[in-house]
C-alpha cells in the first residue's frame, strides 16, 4: 500500500511544517497511531522546531478532538455506520464488542481508564456515543487521559531523537506498567460500582 506510506510522510511533513498544530491535525486524522505522531512531535521538540508547552497542549486537544468525532459519529450514526465504516478509524468489530462490554458494566467512569488499554481505548468512544453520554463529561474525562499519554510519548520521542520512529520497540516497559496501573484502577473502580448498587439495592 505505497499511496498510504505515501500519505504517511506528506502528514508528517504537515506536522513538521505546522509545528504543534500540525501535531493537533495528525492526531485528529487517524491515519496513523497517535504513538507515532506524539513521538515525532518529541523529536521536533528535542531539535527546537517546537516548544514542549504548545506541543503538550495542542496534543491534548487534538487527541481529544479525535476522539470527539467517533463520539459525534456513534451518537448520531449508531453502531452499524461504524460497523461499516469503523476499518478506517482502526476499529475493528471484536473491538466494538469488547468497548460495549466494558461500558455496560462499568459505565461513564470507564472512559478514562479504557484509553490506556490498547484494544479499546479508541473504540470505547463509540458506546459513550451511542449510549448519548454527556458530552461535557465525556470530553473532560477523554482529555485528562490525553495528559499523560501526550506527555509519555512527547518524552520518549524527545530522548530518541532521530530515532524516534523506533518507538513501538521502546515504548513498551513505560506504556505496560501504565497500563497495568489503569487496569488495576479499572478493577477497583468497577468493585465500587459493583459494591455500592448492592448496598443500594438492599
């Protein structure tokens, strides 16, 4: 597929040339992982293209924005327009499913810590959306997930430097404990959940 390789390197030149906003556009599009684009942004901030507190920022919002548009897509689409169109996105049918599972049993609270599991932390915009979520509430909690994701991989692409296309082989000691630290939180979580609708249906 050399015409998606191709797009890849023009939305990288478009972040090189925008600076943070172009990391803004790169995580909205979805083309790419957003691992990549914060890396590369990382590398632009280690060479002085882009300052770190522009390139943090605008790599929350659009890490939020992304997620946004699946929400609007689901909200106002429902589960069959992503069941055709979700291949796109990254977002396959098994993820769905796993997203609807994890939403159903644990409820709004779940979009923060699902955004730090690798198979359903885009999908599980998509039952917030279908399910009508608030849309405050659910913008507040995606974009305090985007913090410290931005900030791991911003940091790691900032210590590879011109390497920092290499990070799917770095990243994995700092991004397993992270998620192994969510999930254990996503376990207590839904223990509360779980233990307070007993006692008040007692």
């Amino acid at each position: 597929m050399s015409w998606l390789s191709e797009f890849v390197q023009l939305l990288l030149s478009w972040v090189q040339q925008l600076g943070a906003l172009g990391i803004m556009l790169g995580l909205m599009v979805e083309v790419i992982p957003s691992e990549i684009v914060l890396a590369y942004g990382g590398y632009l901030i280690s060479e002085g293209k882009v300052g770190f507190g522009s390139a943090l920022l605008f790599g929350v919002i659009g890490g939020t924005l992304a997620q946004l548009i699946i929400y609007v897509i689901a909200r106002y689409g429902g589960r069959p327009v992503l069941d055709k169109y979700g291949k796109w996105l990254h977002i396959s049918g098994k993820h769905l499913d796993r997203s609807e599972d994890w939403f159903r049993k644990y409820g709004t609270g779940m979009i923060f810590f699902a955004r730090f599991v690798p198979v359903i932390r885009h999908a599980i915009s998509i039952p917030a959306g279908v399910s009508r979520m608030s849309l405050p509430l659910f913008t507040l909690l995606t974009a305090l997930a985007a913090i410290p994701w931005t900030l791991l991989f911003l940091y790691l692409g900032m210590q590879l430097g011109e390497r920092w296309d290499t990070i799917h082989d770095i990243a994995g000691p700092y991004v397993q404990p992270l998620t192994l630290t969510m999930l254990a939180l996503a376990l207590g979580y839904g223990l509360y959940k779980f233990v307070r609708s007993r006692g008040q249906s007692m």
